[in-house]
C-alpha cells in the first residue's frame, strides 16, 4: 500500500476524506493526519509517505511554505486542496511541481482520477529507477569481469573505478561462488525457477558483501566477489568467513547449495587477476570433493622436496596433454611413475606410507590440472570429471602405484580424446546442430546446460561460440522460436492459451504471458485478436 499524509487545520475536512472512497482499494492507506505544515514536516521527517493532500491556507506554515521545504527532503507527490478564491495560490503550486489540485468539497470521481495518475506517475517513478539501477549493475559487472581476467589497464581502472563508485585501495582477494544446482546434473528445474534462485542468491551475497567488498556476475552458475582491506595486514580468515556466511545463507533462504573457491589476498587492484585465477583453480577441485564446501587455491604438502620433484615431471606430462602427442604422454607417465618408485612409492602398504601419500596428493593435483586443460579447449568435462565418478576415492583408496597408474592413464588418455574431437569440430556445425536441438525440443525445459551436454561442450564456451556465429545468445534465439511458435499457434489454430503456453514450453502461465509482451509489445489475447478468433 501506498501511505498517504493529510495536512489540513480543519477535523472535519480530514475525516471526509478518510471516508470519502475506499482507499485501500486504489492502493493507499491513509497512515498520518496532521493540522499543520510545522507538524507535517515532522511526520517526514520520521516516516515514507508517497502522497501529500494539503490544504493551502493553515495556521503557522501555508500550504505553498510547507510544499517548498517538503520537497528538499521527500519525493511524495502533492495534491493541493483549495477553495475557488485560492486558484492564485493553485498556480503557484503547480509552478513547484504539485502533481494536481482538488477543489473543495473534494468530489469521489475526481479523487479516483487524480489518484490513478498518481500511481502511473510512482510506478514509473520507480521503473526508471530500476533501469537505472539495472544500468549501473550491468556497468559494474562488466568492469570487474574485466578485472578479472586481467583486461584493465592502469588508466582505466582509476576512471572506472571513479565513474562506478567503487572503492579497491587497499589488499585485496577473489572469490568465486559457484551455484550447485546449476553446475552438476543434479534435478530439473524450470527457466524461472532457475532465475528465481539465482536471483535470491545473488541478493543475499550483495547484502553480505556490503561494505566488504563487490559482486559481478562471471556466468550463468558463478558469481566473482572481490573483497578488500584498508589494512596492511590482512587477516587470513575474513574470506573463509565471508564464504562461510554465504554458505550458509543460501542454505537457509535460497534452499540451494553453493560451492565456493577463494584465490590469495593481493597488495592492490591492478593484481585481482591473480587472486581470480587462484579462485578458479580453488573451485576446480570440486569434482573431487563435491559441492557444498569452500575450497582454497593452496595444498599444504607434507614434503616440499618430493613436490619439487615431481612438479617438472607433472609440467611435461600437461605440455604433452596440450599439444596432443600421445607418445610424449606415455614416456612423461613413465619417468612420473619412475619417480615414485624411487621414493618408495607404493600407494598403500608398500614401504613408505609417506610416498604413497605424496603419489596420491600428485595425482589429485594432476587430476585438477587435466580438468583445467579441457575446460580451456572448451570440451564439456562431465564425462570424465564428475565428482559423482568417484575418483577422489578410486585415488585414494589405491591399494598399488600400478593400480593408481591405471586410473591416471585412463584420465590422460580421455582427456587426448576429448582435445582431439575439439580440433575437428567446426563451429559452424556447433550452430548448426544447436539450432537443431532448439527447433525438435523448444516444448521441453531445454537450457544451454543440457544441449551443452547433447554437442559434449563447456555450457560457457558453448554460448560463446553460438553468439559469435548467430550474434545472439543461446536464451535469445530459444525464446525467439517459442514466441515464433506461439504466434502460429494463436492465429492459426483454436487451442487455449495455457495449451499454447505448455507446447511451447511454459509451464507456468503467468511466466508465458510476461515473455510474449516483453517480446511482441501485446498481450497474447491480443494478439489473437487480429485473427478475430
């Protein structure tokens, strides 16, 4: 309900307006009465009103004084109730900006009619203030993506960072939220649902942040949060705190889990693409894990000497992963092989638990190292890195270095796989098949997740190469065919709406009519109008 505030000196004028309509039913709720401007005034001060009437002609403060200061400290609109004798009055408050006069006795039809143009002039009040917010979040995201990925210059940070209100003096760190329900098969969940979720989500980490740091959007399932620190020394806990906190809000308010990957706190803005790259290895090391838990870009390491060993021999093994050379990964899994051994390296009972261990952690860390690669190429993982797969066990609970041998070659040579059918892919196939899918399955709750999965490619890297080839974006072109479809269906054919909603995919009907507006500018009845059916 809108709440309005009455000034006039005289009782009985205030009690026939109370009366007069239904306020309730035309969205107000008259929630203050006052006698006087001075005693108005101290009403604002202390309470939201969106509508004033006020009378012109008061004891201690005119109408037009009290309009005058009301307006330095409130955006309510302004009626002015006068009598025939005080049009001069009238104009002058037209002249401040009032939004209409009534003349006394106040008639019910004329306050009805004033009343609605109030609520057109609020709404769209707040609309423009909701685009403008919008703008500015839009703005926001877009420069701290930049950030992250390393794109800001020297110059450009200080300007954006005025232009956008955004403080980053001081230590800063990354973190990267990533949604569960979104990231893993996991259940179905409709369009608007999805939204739904992300949306609450995405408030309670602004609201959280506040004060502490900013959010952006990096994709559909991850949002990036940089925080920051007026001290020299920072202390190593505020992030784990701050994602702690998040965890567990979106717990109690979302219903979802979240996964969350914190990079190193860095001496200044210009280094977040660091503390960001840190972030997003922390998170790789989800599918070995699983989601709901907070993950951290370091892994303590018992003997630093044996993770100095092993690194060279871990970097060559990558290098042959990268370029494809199947028989440099051979001799590269070999000599890593050779190396545990030498160290005592049975991977259970043999005689150094403590290599045995070294051998495991190296070939988590690898594990990690190889999903890396593949989300690079821009090849869908799930096939082969899933947390659901159960490796982080099968690792873990090798009884032999030949029994962890078998699992990390049968992972490299996946990965070779994968890389190859990446260079023979054609994007203008990806387009072509995509575009494909979208016609035969528009009915059902199809999402770019699930045709990612159908072309086995990265959802991110497949948006991406979907928008470069059509010049719009995946969600674009399924809500252009759902809509081209839906015109069909209401102009030539004399199924109902919500039948129309479902075959094109809407399960909600409300959801539907706000999409086929928002994309035709009329309502579907409308529409349909046209064919007079």
């Amino acid at each position: 309900m809108l709440e309005v505030l009455i000034v006039d000196d005289e009782p009985l004028a205030r009690e026939s307006l109370k009366y007069l309509i239904d306020w309730e039913e035309h969205g107000f709720a008259i929630t203050a009465e006052a006698e006087d401007g001075v005693r108005a005034l101290e009403f604002i001060q202390e309470r939201h009103f969106s509508l004033v009437l006020t009378d012109i002609r008061m004891p201690r403060m005119s109408g037009l004084q009290f309009i005058e200061q009301l307006q330095q400290c409130s955006e309510a609109e302004v009626i002015i109730l006068s009598g025939y004798e005080d049009f001069d009055f009238v104009r002058q408050g037209l002249k401040l900006g009032v939004t209409d006069y009534l003349l006394k006795p106040v008639d019910e039809v004329e306050l009805i009619h004033v009343l609605q143009r109030v609520v057109a002039v609020i709404k769209e009040r707040e609309r423009t203030r909701r685009r403008e917010q919008l703008g500015l979040t839009v703005l926001r995201d877009q420069f701290l993506r930049k950030l992250a990925h390393g794109q800001v210059g020297g110059q450009e940070l200080g300007e954006q960072t005025e232009l956008l209100g955004l403080e980053l003096e001081g230590s800063c760190c990354c973190l990267l939220l990533e949604l569960d329900f979104l990231s893993g098969e996991g259940k179905a969940i409709s369009e608007q649902d999805m939204e739904l979720k992300r949306y609450a989500i995405r408030n309670i980490a602004e609201e959280l942040c506040l004060g502490s740091g900013y959010l952006f959007e990096e994709s559909e399932e991850r949002f990036g949060i940089f925080m920051r620190s007026d001290s020299s020394t920072v202390e190593s806990g505020k992030a784990r705190q701050l994602a702690e906190a998040l965890g567990a809000a979106a717990k109690q308010y979302a219903k979802e889990t979240v996964t969350i990957g914190i990079g190193e706190w860095v001496q200044a803005a210009d280094r977040l693409a660091d503390s960001y790259s840190g972030a997003e290895a922390a998170l790789d090391g989800k599918f070995l894990i699983g989601g709901d838990t907070i993950l951290t870009g370091r892994r303590a390491d018992k003997d630093d000497m044996k993770q100095q060993d092993t690194s060279k021999l871990r970097e060559d093994l990558l290098e042959a992963v990268r370029s494809n050379r199947e028989e440099a990964l051979m001799e590269a899994l070999g000599l890593l092989w050779d190396s545990f051994r030498a160290g005592g390296g049975n991977a259970g009972g043999g005689t150094s638990a403590g290599a045995g261990d070294h051998a495991r952690m190296t070939v988590l860390e690898l594990l990690v190292q190889l999903l890396q690669v593949v989300k690079t190429s821009g090849a869908s993982s799930d096939t082969l890195f899933n947390y659901e797969l159960g490796d982080y066990e099968r690792v873990m609970r090798a009884k032999t270095i030949d029994e962890l041998y078998v699992i990390t070659a049968s992972k490299c040579m996946g990965v070779l796989e994968l890389l190859r059918q990446m260079k023979e892919l054609q994007p203008h196939h990806v387009v072509t098949e995509v575009k494909k899918i979208v016609q035969q399955e528009y009915h059902t709750n199809i999402s770019l997740r699930s045709v990612a999965q159908k072309v086995y490619l990265n959802p991110n890297y497949l948006g991406k190469v979907f928008k470069a080839g059509t010049d719009q974006s995946f969600n674009d072109y399924l809500l252009h065919v759902r809509m081209e479809k839906a015109k069909q269906l209401l102009l030539g054919s004399n199924k109902k709406v919500y039948e129309i909603a479902q075959e094109v995919g809407y399960g909600e009907l409300d959801w539907f009519y706000k999409r086929f507006k928002a994309y035709v500018g009329i309502s579907a009845g409308e529409y349909r109008g046209k064919s007079g059916r």
